[in-house]
C-alpha cells in the first residue's frame, strides 16, 4: 500500500482549491469580455406612393440588400391600393414613414395633419400632364377630358400649368382614373392625363403613342416632387430610429446608382412591368437622385413660394414643416 504524508495531502488540497478559483474567475473574466448580444433590427413600416417604380429604387435596394440591418432597422415597405394611402396610412398611425408628393404634404399641413418631410427621394418636379400630339400647350386643355389620379396635387398642377399659359384652369374637364391612368390614355379614353413624366411618361412613350409633355418644371423653380414624411409625434418619440431609417434609404440609392440592375430587376417582379420598361424610367430619373435625400432649406423655400404664387397652398410653412437634420444626422 502506498502511504502518503499528511503535510502532501493538505498541500494537494490547497492546490485544488487554489486552481478551481483561477478557474471561477477565469470563466467570470471571459463571460464578461464576451460581445453583448446583437440587438433585434426594429421594423420601421414605411407605406408607398404608388405602385413600385425607379422612384423607389433606393427604398428597395435598402431592403432586399439589407442595407437596413447593420442600421438597426428593418424596412417594411407597403405598397398602396389608390394613390391617397400613404398620407392615410402614415397620419391614422398605420407607417413611420411614407413616400408623399411634396404638394400634398403643404395641403395636409393645412389640413391640420402635423406631418414633416424629412428626406427627398428625388430632387426635381415630376409631376405633369401627359397629352395627346394635337395638344401643343397647356390653355389647349380647355374643353378636353383629363384623367387625374384623385390627389389634392393634380388640380394644383393642371391649375399652374393652364393659368400659367394664360387659360382657364376650370374650363378644363376631370375625371378622376387613379392608377389607371396609362390604360385610359392608350384606349383613347382621355385627352390627358395628369401623370408623372418619369413613370407613365415613359410607359406611354415605350407604347409608341406620340404624346406632347407638359411639365410643370416648364413653371416651377427646381424642388423635390417626392419627400419622405413622418409626424411630429413619431419624430418626436423616435427621431433616432427615423435617422437610421433615412440613412438606409440614402445607402440604398448610392448603391442602386452605382449598380442599377438588380434594382431594376427587383422592381420590375413587384410590380409585374417589364425590365426594359423598368430600365427606362430609372435612366430617366438617375439625375433626380442626386444628391441621395439631401433637404435644401433655399429649394424648401422657393417651392413654397411657387406654391403660394399659383394658390396651391395659402400659407406654405417651410420651416415648421420639414426637419432638415436628419439626413445629415443618419440617427446620432
């Protein structure tokens, strides 16, 4: 039998307890170094316009690249079923965010409704009235028969365009046509249609129908036709998340203007169009993107007093109604 000391006994004990306690702090030491757990993306519900377009390529391209996690959020881009839901949606609490016609942002505003523009999706008017060849100006709209979608922001632009050219804005015929709008036109329904050059502009023109195009840039200063809104409230509780929104979208759109494609691929499938139709419209709107949702105080200001000129909005309010930091802040 092997004998052991009782001087070794003790010494091994001592060193047993001496190693389990290197190996309890060792063990504390290396849960507390270790990274926290990554934070769960927040969804940030952001509600359309219209039907998928180029317009919204950076939207997209944020999402499906998921150019939006390493932000913190995750978009949630919902499509609209007439061209009033996203002002609906976003004021009734339905959005964080949505895609709105800078006129009808002015016109909610008056309304009432405390929503802020917070970023431009692009940096140009849009907006105009798609004609027929034989209608060479906008007082030849007197009498003929044109489609608008049903927002306060069609009368606005027919009344600009018509009262600019010296005719009678009421002398003109409307019909409300929402979304359909280039299916009325190419079954010679309509005479016009009120219509935003880059969308159904360009789908008209790829039909081969000669059509004349009044712009109502040919009348207004140069201003973002679509901003991204939310409301005081949600700006206020949450302007971090909002920030982090924005700059997702703002990489979105740098990307989708470096690489294009999979940007025009993506929108075409949601929005069932053809790719080469696609392409069209984001070629002609690739300058309106730049530079990506960039607010300008001075462009703010000169649309509102356009605005205020041709009595679409009575008083426009630049100041209270856009918040200029959170581009620049990306949501520190």
């Amino acid at each position: 039998m092997l004998l052991v000391s009782r001087h070794a006994v003790v010494a091994l004990a001592v060193v047993l307890v001496l190693l389990t306690a290197a190996c309890a702090r060792a063990g504390q030491e290396d849960v507390s170094e270790m990274p926290p757990e990554p934070t769960a993306p927040r969804d940030v519900r952001l509600a359309l316009d219209f039907t998928p377009n180029a317009a919204h390529a950076g939207i997209y391209t944020a999402s499906r690249s998921r150019l939006d996690r390493p932000r913190g959020v995750a978009l949630r881009v919902r499509p609209p079923t007439n061209s009033a839901d996203s002002l609906r949606t976003l004021v009734a609490g339905r959005a964080d965010l949505a895609v709105v016609d800078i006129h009808d942002l002015g016109l909610a505003r008056e309304r009432g409704e405390d929503v802020i523009g917070v970023a431009a999706l692009v940096q140009r008017p849009l907006a105009a009235v798609i004609a027929r060849e034989g209608i060479r100006r906008p007082r030849d709209l007197e009498g003929r028969l044109v489609g608008v979608a049903g927002l306060p922001s069609d009368d606005a632009v027919l009344r600009a365009l018509v009262e600019d050219d010296g005719g009678d804005p009421d002398r003109v015929r409307r019909v409300t046509v929402g979304f359909s709008a280039v299916s009325n036109f190419v079954a010679g329904k309509l005479d016009a249609v009120t219509a935003f050059w880059n969308v159904e502009g360009v789908a008209i023109r790829e039909k081969g129908i000669r059509t004349t195009e009044l712009r109502l840039d040919r009348v207004a200063p140069r201003y973002p036709e679509l901003v991204l809104a939310t409301t005081r409230e949600t700006l206020s509780e949450d302007r971090e998340l909002i920030g982090r929104a924005v700059a997702a979208i703002r990489a979105g759109t740098e990307s989708a203007l470096r690489d294009p494609e999979p940007a025009i691929r993506n929108i075409a499938r949601l929005s069932a169009a053809d790719q080469a139709l696609v392409r069209a419209q984001f070629d002609a709107l690739r300058p309106a993107f730049s530079p990506p949702l960039v607010l300008d105080p001075e462009v703010i200001e000169g649309w509102a007093r356009f605005d205020r000129r041709f009595g679409i909005l009575r008083r426009p309010e630049p100041r209270e109604g856009f918040d200029y930091s959170v581009v620049a802040s990306g949501g520190e």
